[in-house]
C-alpha cells in the first residue's frame, strides 16, 4: 500500500497534513495554514525537500526521545516527526518520509 497525505481542519479552522505510510502510521505531521492553497503548497514542499536528505533534522528531545524536522530550503519547518524510542526507528521514518511523499496521493478529510 502507497503513502498518502491527508488534509484535515483542526478545531482552530487551520488546514493541517499528515504523510501517512503505507501502513497508515503517521510519519510527518505539518504545522497550520491559514487557508487550504497554503496547506497543499506545503505537501508539494514536502514533496520537493523530503528527497534531500539534507532537510531533515535529528532531534532528541528532552525526555530522552527521537525525532525529525523536514525543513525547507529558507530554514522553515515544514513538518515534525512523531516520537521514536531509537536513533534507529527516526531514522527508518526519515527513511519513510523520503519513499512516500514524492508520489502519495492527496486525500481530504471532512469532519
């Protein structure tokens, strides 16, 4: 099963995407839009960024866990990661991320 991006509104009237992996585990979850167009620039930023492994960010957070940011090419974050017990599991959903974005499909979600 291929990737897919989901658009969802949160309870702020955001626009928000999700990259979820074939097995529809989220791997990159993006901050909010403003509007529905800047969203779906986002996914194709996404797109774009994820095949440089250079975007990407490794992380470890204060309670010991990893993560990743996808950034753009102007230092914004496009997109953070969930949290991983291990170096290896974040780098095996940088890995996910890089597979499945450049040809997920779009799908919106209505509340």
């Amino acid at each position: 099963m291929a990737g897919k991006f989901t658009i969802t509104t949160g309870k702020d009237g955001k626009s928000y995407f999700s990259l979820k992996a074939g097995n529809g585990e989220i791997v990159l979850q993006s901050q909010g839009y403003a509007s529905l167009d800047s969203c779906k620039n986002g996914i194709e930023s996404t797109r774009k960024n994820s095949q440089d492994p250079k975007r990407f960010d490794k992380k470890t957070a204060t309670n010991g866990a990893f993560f990743f940011t996808l950034t753009a090419t102007n230092g914004q974050i496009i997109g953070k990661s969930q949290m991983y017990k291990t170096e290896k599991g974040r780098n095996n959903g940088i890995d996910s991320v890089g597979r499945n974005a450049s040809d997920a499909k779009v799908v919106e979600e209505t509340a």
